[in-house]
C-alpha cells in the first residue's frame, strides 16, 4: 500500500497551508486521542445502536479525511453506510480491515516524525 493513499502528506500540506509543524501536530495528537479505537470501535458497534455507530464512524471519517488519510477516509465511508443501513454484520467484517488500516497510519504518522526530526 502506498504511502500516499495511508497519508498524503501533499495534500495535507495544502490543507494546511505548507504548515508542516501544524499538520505534525494534528496528526500526532489525533493519534494519541484515538490510541484505544480498537476497543472504543468494538464497544461501539456491540451496542447495536445503529444511530450511534453511524454518528461514531462519521466523526472519525471527518478526522480521517481532514489530516489526509486516504484509504481510512475511504472505509469509514463504507462503514458509515453499513451503519445507515443498519448492517452490523456487514461493520463486523469490515473492522479488521479498518483495524488494519489504522495501524498502517500509526506507523506512517511515526515514520513522518522520525523524517521531520
């Protein structure tokens, strides 16, 4: 998976108006509020308030997509409307995808910090 597509740093930049320090910050502090989202997602999505899960994944697909990151903007959309939809079965399967996308970003966001050190 491309580096581009788990975090555009191009992108993000223009977002953030060349202000790399800002998007640094952003991100890493987006990261560490969201270090349990494993277990916040899975708590979450055994309620089985459909409502709740859609308002969940909607505010984290915003998160995603204003720092950037591509391929988990992308799932939150598609789990946003399983939730919609009321598909829970269809969200259980997605979530170690989603699971997995998360850790890819985390070691993109390490990677970036390591390079802007």
């Amino acid at each position: 998976m491309s580096q581009s597509q788990t975090l555009d740093v191009e992108e993000a930049l223009r977002r953030f108006n060349g202000n790399m320090a800002m998007f640094s910050k952003l991100l890493k502090r987006f990261v560490e509020i969201n270090s349990n989202i494993e277990e916040k997602t899975a708590q979450i999505v055994s309620s089985g308030k459909s409502e709740e899960i859609f308002i969940f994944f909607h505010s984290i697909k915003g998160g995603f997509g204003n720092l950037s990151a591509k391929n988990l903007y992308e799932k939150t959309i598609v789990l946003e409307s399983f939730a919609r939809s009321g598909d829970l079965e269809s969200i259980k399967k997605e979530l170690p995808s989603f699971y997995d996308l998360y850790d890819q970003l985390k070691i993109a966001v390490a990677d970036l910090e390591k390079s802007n050190s």
